[in-house]
C-alpha cells in the first residue's frame, strides 16, 4: 500500500500475507457486522490453522485479541493482534513467516 508521497505504508510481500487472514475473517464474519464472537472467533482459527482449536485456546485468544473488552473482536483489533510485534500476543510474524517460506522445501 502506498500513501500520496510514494513512500510504503506496508510493504507488498506483507500486504499480501495478511490479505488471506483479512478474507478469513470475512468468511467467519456470518452476519457480516464486521465483529467476531466467541464462536466466529473458533471457526476463524480453524480456517488458518486447518484443525479445529480447542475452546480454552480460543477464550485466551479473545482476551489477547478483545483490546477494548466488548466480548466481540473487531476486524482492526484482528489485524492489529495480527501484526503485533510481541511475541506473547502477536499470533503473524512477517519476519518469522518470510524465513519459513523462503527455507521450506514441502
């Protein structure tokens, strides 16, 4: 994504890696209010982890995510948890994800 002076806001390779989790999550969203509950929120990360997860991952994962403790996990708050750069919170690491893909043979 660009800005008006041409200068990156996010580079290609990044946008594009975050591109199937935004679709995930509009996949899961079913009545498409752009918030997800506690079960949009489990069927979401059994999308990106292909297996279903077990309901304790996803009620931590809501708290780690629900910044503003509504009980529902808004698509900024997603992708905000997203890119995080904590490792104790943040679920998609670029620099981790780049180096996997680049040495993954299979």
């Amino acid at each position: 994504m660009m800005c008006y002076e041409g200068n990156s806001l996010i580079s290609d390779e990044n946008f594009k890696a975050i591109c199937s989790p935004w679709a995930a999550f509009s996949a899961v969203d079913v009545n498409n209010d752009n918030e997800l509950d506690i079960s949009e929120l489990k069927n979401l990360f059994w999308l990106i982890d292909k297996k279903e997860p077990e309901m304790m991952r996803i009620q931590a994962e809501m708290a780690a995510i629900d910044y503003d403790g509504s009980g529902t996990i808004d698509r900024i708050e997603f992708i905000g948890y997203l890119v995080s750069p904590d490792n104790k919170c943040g679920y998609f690491d670029f620099e981790l994800r780049k180096a996997f893909t680049k040495y993954d043979a299979d």
